[in-house]
C-alpha cells in the first residue's frame, strides 16, 4: 500500500500544521484547499482519491462558522455531514484510513466531570449536529480504518484565532471583559497535528485501533483564565481582564458551559495525550506573536 498522505482542508490553521508535520517526519504528502478539492463534490472526491491513491486522508476541511450555522444548518451539513461520508465511502473502496477532525459540540456541554470517549453524545446546536451526522459516517462505513478526533479551542500561528484576537486587543484596550463561565482546553494546532500523524502512523502499522479519540491539552481553563495567561505571556498585567458571563456576550448558537475531555483511549494506541494547555501556550507563543 502507498505510504502517501491526503490532507483536506489543507488551507486552514490545522491543515497547515498537519503538512508541516508530515514533512518534518519526511512523509509524502499532498494538501488540497477548498479550491481545490470540494469534499462535498462526490465527483471531486472520487477523482482527488483515484489521482493520489493515499494510504490516510486526514480531514481537516470543515464548517467552522458556528453561529451561520444556525440559519444555514442545510449548508454545514453538506460540508460536515456530507463530506465525511463521501470520504469514507472513497476510503472504503481502497481501504484507505480516514481521520476525521471533529469537536467537543457533539457533547451537550454540562458536565461536571470529563467527557470521555464513549460519552452519550447530545448536541445543542446545529453546528454539533452536522459534525455528529459527520462522525457517524465515518465510524459506520470505516469500523476498522475509520478514526474520528474531537477538539476544542484551537489556536495557531496559521489563522485567525483567540490568542491572535487577545494579542491584539491588549495593543489597543485598557481593560477586556472575557467569558470566564465556560470551561475548557485550548489546544495548539500543532500539538493537535502531531497526534493526527502519529494516530495515522499507528493505524498502518496496526497498533491504533479505529474509534474515537480526543485531541485536546491537558488541564482546563476558562476563556478569562486563558486571557490571562495570554497577557502574562505579553508582559502585559494580567488585572486588565475582567471576568463577565456568556449573557454579557449573546450569541446565535449555544456555546458548551462545559467543553473539558478526558483522553484515556491513546492509551489503546501507545500515544500519550497532549500536554497541559500552560505548557503549549509557552512553547507557541513566539510564532502566534510573530504571526500577529
């Protein structure tokens, strides 16, 4: 079987850092944009499988417009839902693993206590809903080369994000007001993209069975304790963020009180998890301040 990679969505934060972990690994790898593949094409997926005949397609492409999807719900489905499933049915033909990117919005985001792997699901918002339609393909057309990922509150040099949004807000504003009801994981994209290659590493080489994982940092915080540290990271007084409620900041679609993961299935896989979300953040901060 061809050892070559297939990275969807190859234009955005995650699928960036995934090409440049595979190159680091020198893994022969190919990343198609928006533009160049439309996973909702079955035609465009059809041929994109046939010309580079990949051993593993990492699917980062995605509806991230969380609160669009609210109104547009037919639109995200067919990049979410549909997508996934016409991936999977390529992989399906050739035997070909697929890791699918999903999200802790599946969850009703209530816990008290980490969502593992085998949690009930229960999504408040369409968005969840299209990425649950998406997970579900996947794991029911691949149960044995079919890989599904959740994260959370990612960040990265590569796009726009929360910690490139603070880094410029503390520029410009005396104070900040951050939600600080919410609870849970930033993640660095490229710590995120290690796991993907490894997991997809593990699933050739037989010793990553197939299901779901979580890919999120260790610890927890809230979006004011991440402000926070943002700030301290800056230099910058840590007492200019102010602490407020998600009612302060009303938005279409329902964000998850609660969006903290448990990580015990790579156990399964012999990866360790992601490293505390602190310890990420000190590594990333120079590229997301140079980004910035």
């Amino acid at each position: 079987m061809s050892r070559s990679w297939l990275v969807t969505g190859a234009g955005g934060m995650l699928g960036q850092d995934v090409l440049t972990r595979l190159e680091r690994d020198g893994e022969s790898a190919v990343g198609l944009d928006r533009e160049r593949l439309d996973i909702t094409s079955p035609d465009a997926v059809r041929r994109a499988v046939e010309e580079y005949s990949p051993a593993v397609i990492v699917n980062c492409a995605a509806w991230t417009a969380v609160d669009d999807a609210e109104t547009r719900e037919d639109e995200a489905l067919r990049v979410n839902g549909d997508g996934p499933r016409l991936l999977a049915e390529a992989c399906a033909e050739r035997g070909t693993v697929l890791i699918q990117v999903s999200t802790d919005y599946v969850f009703d985001g209530m816990a008290g206590e980490p969502y593992q792997e085998d949690a009930p699901t229960g999504p408040r918002s369409a968005y969840g809903r299209t990425k649950l339609v998406g997970e579900q393909a996947v794991c029911s057309l691949l149960p044995s080369t079919g890989y599904v990922v959740r994260t959370a509150w990612l960040y990265g040099a590569g796009g726009g994000n929360f910690v490139r949004t603070m880094i410029k807000l503390e520029g410009v504003k005396d104070t900040l007001d951050v939600v600080d009801d919410q609870r849970g994981q930033p993640t660095w994209t490229a710590d995120l993209a290690d796991r993907l290659v490894r997991l997809g590493q593990g699933a050739l080489a037989g010793t990553a069975p197939a299901g779901v994982y979580h890919g999120t940092s260790g610890g927890e915080t809230t979006w004011f304790g991440f402000t926070q540290a943002i700030f301290e990271s800056l230099g910058a007084d840590p007492e200019r963020v102010r602490p407020t409620d998600s009612a302060a900041f009303a938005r279409p679609a329902p964000r998850p009180a609660y969006s903290v993961l448990g990580h015990d299935r790579w156990k399964s896989a012999g990866i360790e998890p992601i490293r505390d979300w602190r310890d990420a953040l000190t590594e990333a901060f120079p590229s997301l301040l140079g980004a910035s």
